[in-house]
C-alpha cells in the first residue's frame, strides 16, 4: 500500500468529518455478510450511508433503512464519498478502489483477516467504534434485516421450517428424518402436530429431502429445493413459524429476522455467530456435526416450543 500511496489515505480524523460514506462489501457469504453489515445502523444518523455488493446477499438489503442506495458495481457509484469502508482488504478491493476512487480516504473492517475463530459483529461494531468514536457501552447490535410486504400468507398452524443438505461437512446434518420423528412422536397433545417445510439447494438436500418425504404423509411435509433467489428464501423462512438447521446462510436468514429456532454447530462456537439476545437457540459439538444426538436436537425444539407457547 505504500507504494500505492494508500497506506497515507488511511485517516481516522476523515471519519469523525465524514457525511457521505461508502461500504465496499465485496464478500459473498450470507452469513458472513449478515454479520458484517449487522453494525450499520450504529454510524451516526447524520451519515449518509451506500451499499456496494458486487458479490453476496444483496437482495436482502434493498429495503433497508439504514443504507440510502445500494450498488452492484463500484462504476454504478456516486463520483463522491467523503470516506470508504472497505470491508476486506485484499489485492482485488485495492486495486478497484484505486480505479474508482484513488484519492477517497478509507478504512478497512476486516484487514487481511482470513481466519473463523473470532465474532464478526464484535470486530465490526469494535472497528465502526474507532473511527466514528461512538458510545461503546451497548455492545454490538442483532443482525436484522426487513423484507418487503408478503406476497403469501404466513403458514397456518406451526410450520417448522428445517435447512437440510450443504456443501460444507461441517454444517451437513444426516439425521433430520429421525429428528422430524422424534419431534412428531413428542409433540404434546395438546396441539395440533407441524407440517414441515424443507429447503436447501444442493445434491444433498434433494437426497435429504427425498428421504424425509418418503417417511412421512404427504400432506405434512413440503420441500422447496432449489429457489430462485435469496429473496424468496428469506420470504419463505418468514413464512415459517420455527427454524431448525446447521450454522450457515439459512440459519443467520432466520436470526437476522428474528425467527426462533435452533441452530447446531460444529467445531464453530455459536457464540461467535450468534449475538447473545439472539432468538435462535445452540446446539454446539467439537467434533463432527453428525455426533450431536437427535434426541438433543428434538428435545432442545420441544422444549423452546412448549417455552413460546407460554
């Protein structure tokens, strides 16, 4: 950076002057991406605020109050910012913020950080804190996101909405058909029993889905593999009345529109994802995810339904 003489636009005084800022987000993990942003609404109100997200969840922010206009590509930009916010710092970003906006002062969220095993809204809220010298004694804010009027009426009855398949070992859980029995078997009688509707979008949710389906009556279960977009997974975790799923996009969906659920983690401690007022309740293991107990996973659901139906 000092050859590029970037390293000498890093100026915390500029941020403290600052009333038009920029947020480069160029990182396409929704989770990440959740957390990331979730700090926002923590930059003093007389900050004019734009989104740019050429990569990730973009969709989930278009009616956001927070940010005054949101950008696909650093070229749809204003010509304009007092400051940038660069989320990561790597050759890529660099490069296109110098293309853009060379003479822009700016300051970096992440640095050079690769690593998983910290909070992303710690370190968010830590670093919005430094440069804008705002009131630390809250501590970090939930992650929240608004979506626009329903197109569909909210599910009748309970519907637990369960995430199954993924990519990542660490978050694909196998035994969701035993954990939807078990469920089912304890469900008090007191009231009527779920319907389940499955989503994911991979190989390994269609086999998960197609397992679940074959053991239970039609009418009770619905998949919705493979949606169009993240804005309709999100309007289909709203319509839910429950989540159940491995830590991953779905899961901080849920959270960040402050669905209950039960999230399970491995080897990722919960608590650097989850914010601590967060409605979605941990199962965590150290060791592989398909370790945790269906029993742990149906009785942690039974008991946090029959504590919401108080």
């Amino acid at each position: 950076m000092i050859i590029t003489g970037q390293l000498f636009i890093m100026d915390k005084a500029v941020a403290r002057k600052a009333r038009k800022v920029l947020w480069y987000y160029d990182w396409e993990t929704i989770g990440d991406a959740l957390m990331d942003l979730s700090q926002r609404f923590l930059i003093p109100s007389d900050v004019s605020v734009d989104l740019c997200m050429p990569y990730g969840p973009i969709a989930l922010f278009v009616n956001d109050s927070r940010f005054r206009r949101i950008f696909n590509s650093l070229a749809e930009c204003d010509s304009h910012y007092d400051l940038i916010i660069i989320q990561n710092l790597t050759t890529k970003t660099l490069f296109n913020k110098i293309r853009h906006f060379p003479l822009t002062h700016f300051f970096t969220i992440m640095g050079h950080k690769r690593n998983e095993d910290f909070s992303r809204m710690e370190l968010s809220y830590e670093r919005l804190a430094q440069f804008f010298e705002f009131d630390r004694t809250t501590g970090p804010i939930e992650p929240y996101i608004a979506l626009p009027t329903m197109k569909a009426p909210k599910s009748e009855g309970v519907q637990i909405l369960v995430a199954v398949g993924g990519n990542d070992k660490r978050r694909r859980f196998d035994g969701w058909a035993a954990v939807i029995r078990s469920i089912d078997e304890q469900w008090p009688a007191s009231h009527a029993k779920p319907t389940y509707m499955l989503v994911g979008a991979d190989r390994h949710a269609k086999e998960a889905a197609a397992l679940i389906s074959a053991q239970f009556p039609i009418e009770r279960i619905a998949c919705r593999l493979d949606l169009p977009d993240i804005a309709t997974v999100a309007e289909t975790i709203e319509q839910s009345s429950f989540f159940v799923g491995a830590d991953g996009g779905l899961m901080h969906i849920a959270a960040a529109l402050r669905k209950p659920g039960v999230g399970i983690f491995s080897e990722i401690h919960p608590e650097w994802r989850l914010h601590r007022n967060s409605k979605m309740k941990a199962i965590f293991t150290k060791g592989e995810i398909n370790e945790i107990a269906v029993d742990q996973i149906s009785n942690t659901v039974l008991d946090y339904f029959m504590h919401l139906m108080k």
